[in-house]
C-alpha cells in the first residue's frame, strides 16, 4: 500500500527535528573541544591581517574602477558612432 501524504510529512517532519538534535549535539561536542584548544592557541599579531572595512573598501573601489572602464568603453564606442555618421552626412551633402 501506498504511504499517505500526511505520513509521509510526520515521517519528513521526524526526520528534521532529529537532524537539529544531531546538529545541537555535534555543536555542543566541537564547543568542548574548542575549549581545550583554546587554551593552547597563541595569540597572532593583527598587524599581518587586513580588516575587514579595507577588505570592503578594497571591493567597492574596484567595483567603482569596473563600473568607470566600462563606462569610457561606452563613451568611446559612442563617439565614433558620431563622428561616423558626421562623415556619412558631410559625403552625403557634398557628394549629392
């Protein structure tokens, strides 16, 4: 016989509570042994490591130098296009 809608949602729901008692308890065991290695652990010196405010300023300049190259691209490719039918026009007028 086929398994019901309902059972098999209850089946799923079971499922998930007991994966999240899974995840507390693995959770809690690395929490304790984090704790005894964190006796151990020697303090770095922060001097060797960039924050994370130049990390985000580091970003939203390139970002910024991105968005300006493809911004001279567009001008660019837009005066040509203008200086082309300039031409197009003057031969036209000229030539007619």
């Amino acid at each position: 016989m086929t398994e019901k809608r309902a059972d098999y949602r209850k089946k799923q729901q079971k499922e998930k509570v007991s994966k999240i008692f899974d995840n507390f308890k693995r959770l809690k065991r690395d929490r304790h042994q984090t704790d005894a290695s964190d006796q151990k652990v020697e303090v770095q010196d922060s001097s060797k490591f960039e924050s994370r405010e130049d990390l985000a300023n580091r970003a939203l300049k390139e970002k910024l130098e991105d968005k300006v190259d493809r911004l001279k691209k567009r001008l660019n490719y837009a005066i040509l296009i203008v200086v082309v039918l300039l031409v197009i026009v003057l031969f036209a007028l000229f030539k007619l």
